[in-house]
C-alpha cells in the first residue's frame, strides 16, 4: 500500500477507536462531564449527529455510533481498494 493509504487507513481506524471508546467508557462508569469524555464528544458528534437525523433511535439504544462504524469500513475498504 502506497503511504498516502495508509496514513488515511490509520486515522479510520483510529476514529473507530475514538467511537468505540464513546460506547464502552460510560460502561465502566466514566462520567460524561468528565474532561477525556468532553474530548470524544466534541470529536465524534459531528459525525453522530447527522446520522441520528437519519437513523432514528432503537428504543433507549442510540445506534449512530454502529453506523457510523459501518460506513467507515465500508470507506476505508473502498479507498484503499481504488487506491490500494
């Protein structure tokens, strides 16, 4: 793989990262008020927002975070398949 692929293959993966840690952390009680908390939230809400305009929630369970996986898969297959 070229370099330039990697690097974007790298920040989705480490974006996936972020949200994955945005779902779990709260599961072991990390406050939402707390500082690391606020830095995820301003991270991944501009990507959850619109989504949730679109998926609408599934009962008390927001399910923004599992499309927004979703979709950066499906983009970083797709880049590193034109790319790659």
């Amino acid at each position: 793989m070229e370099p330039l692929i990697m690097i974007v293959a790298l920040l989705i993966d480490l974006y996936v990262f972020v949200l994955l840690a945005r779902v779990l952390l709260p599961l072991f009680g990390m406050s939402r008020y707390h500082s690391a908390m606020q830095l995820i939230f301003q991270l991944t809400e501009p990507v959850l927002e619109p989504i949730r305009r679109v998926v609408p929630p599934a009962g008390m369970f927001d399910l923004s975070p599992m499309v927004a996986m979703i979709l950066l898969a499906v983009l970083r297959r797709v880049l590193t398949g034109l790319l790659g």
